[in-house]
C-alpha cells in the first residue's frame, strides 16, 4: 500500500533586506526574502518539488509579491555577501517597488477597513451604553446570591448573634441578589437573631431648606414656591433619599419603628420582629 499526497509546504527564509513602509498594511516593516516550496509526498515524506515560489514580504502582515528566479538570485546573492551594513544601506524602494497594491489587495483593504470602523463603532455604543443597576449586578457576579450565601458571608463578615447592626448599604454593589432587598434585610435578621438589634437610617434630605440642595439644585426663582409648598413630615410615609432601596424596604417592615427627625431619622426593628 503507498501512500501519497501534495500540497504540503516548507517555507525557508534567507533573511531580512532592509527597513521599509509596506504599501498593503501601510506599518514600518522589515522585508524578508523566503521561497515556498510543495511537494509531493510519499508516506508522508516530501519527495519531488512541485512548485516553488520565490517571494519577499512584509514581516508584520506577510503580504508581499512573487519574484522572478533571475530577480530572486540576485537579491539572495546580496543578503550572502559579508557586507555588514547591507542591511542599512538596502534602498527600500528596491523592495516596495515588488510589492504595490493590486487591485484586488486595495479592494481588500477596502473591506477590512469598513468592517475595523464598525467593529470600533460597536465597541464604542458598547462601551457608551447606560446599562440599569439589574445588568451591572448581574455583570459582576459569577453566580445569584441567595438569602442562605449571604447570611453566610456577613457571618465571615464577623456580623454574630445578638449584636446590633447599623447597616449602611448599597444593593447593586453586592450583585446579583435572588429577592433583591428582601433576602439581604432577612439573612441579616437571620444572622442577628431576636437578640440582636437591626438599624438602618431612614434620611429624608429633602425636608431641609432647598438654597442648600445640591444634588441636584433647583432654580433661584423655584425656591419661595418649595419653601411655602413642602408638604409636612409624615413618619410613616415620607419616602427616605438617597440612601438605596434596602433602608427604604427596611422601614415599611412589620414591627419596624422610626425615629421622629424630619431630616436624619433611623429605623429599627423591634425584638419580635425577627
């Protein structure tokens, strides 16, 4: 039985001719002169040459254009010789003048250009692209935190049972959380236990004079109107601000109390509660 083929290649590289811009991928580059050989094959062994291409090309992109043999020799005589600055002193237009565009290359070109602009184009909506809380939650976590995972890490947190607990919280910095806020109120409860003490603070800033708001502030002319419309501070009802939605979930909780100040007002959960 034989065994035969062709189409397998050796490359064999005779070394650099000099520096140059290579007219496809327009980057500085060094030129390498290299001949290509297929052969055939028997078992698998290259045994006669079928073709050969005698080449230079461009060492970054690799593109460059087939040289006659007479053209070849004479630039693989050059790179034999012993002349040590060879390399400095070799024209580069001596090389570019072997590889200029084609039509079909400048085509190429073409494309690759249009589809580096919008991929750059994607990249960039990407990048610019307001994502809500939920997707930047779910971006930064490997897996769902559940109520069970997070009781366990605010114990290796060093949170124990029966000690009291002033949380100041963020909800989408801990990802993604199965039950959002109601599974980190409860694991924390769990944690705590009846002996311990949960306080979250329930700040109500708008209920302060609006010459000083700043995040954001309010027209000059606006101010009298808010002043003499703002209505009263309803313990039960105020919404909290700025604090996140965990201390605002906290406070509507059965058996969850509220202190009386209109700006800085903290809740606490009652014993039974837990």
């Amino acid at each position: 039985m034989f065994i035969f083929g062709w189409g397998f290649k050796t490359i064999k590289r005779y070394g650099v001719l000099g520096k140059g811009t290579c007219n496809v991928c327009n980057k500085d580059t060094r030129w390498q002169l290299i001949k290509i050989t297929t052969w055939f094959t028997l078992f698998f062994i290259p045994i006669i040459p079928t073709s050969i291409k005698r080449m230079v090309i461009c060492d970054i992109c690799n593109s460059g254009k087939e040289l006659d043999k007479a053209t070849f020799n004479k630039i693989k005589d050059g790179l034999n010789s012993n002349d040590s600055t060879r390399e400095k002193n070799y024209d580069p237009s001596e090389v570019t003048k072997y590889v200029s565009k084609t039509e079909t290359q400048m085509n190429y070109l073409k494309e690759m250009e249009e589809i580096r602009k919008e991929k750059e184009k994607k990249e960039k909506s990407e990048k610019n692209k307001v994502r809500t809380k939920e997707e930047l939650a779910i971006l930064k976590s490997e897996n769902p935190y559940t109520k069970e995972i997070l009781a366990n890490e605010f114990r290796k947190l060093g949170i124990k049972k029966g000690m009291t607990l002033l949380l100041h919280s963020s909800l989408s910095s801990i990802g993604w959380v199965c039950g959002k806020e109601l599974a980190v109120i409860d694991a924390l409860m769990d944690v705590l236990t009846e002996e311990g003490t949960l306080v979250m603070p329930a700040h109500s800033g708008e209920y302060s004079d609006p010459t000083y708001w700043g995040n954001p502030p309010v027209p000059k002319e606006w101010l009298q109107t808010i002043k003499d419309n703002m209505p009263a501070f309803d313990i039960n009802n105020s919404r909290t601000k700025g604090i996140g939605i965990i201390p605002e979930t906290f406070r509507n909780y059965n058996n969850v109390v509220r202190s009386n100040h209109p700006q800085v007002s903290f809740s606490r959960a009652l014993k039974k509660s837990y």
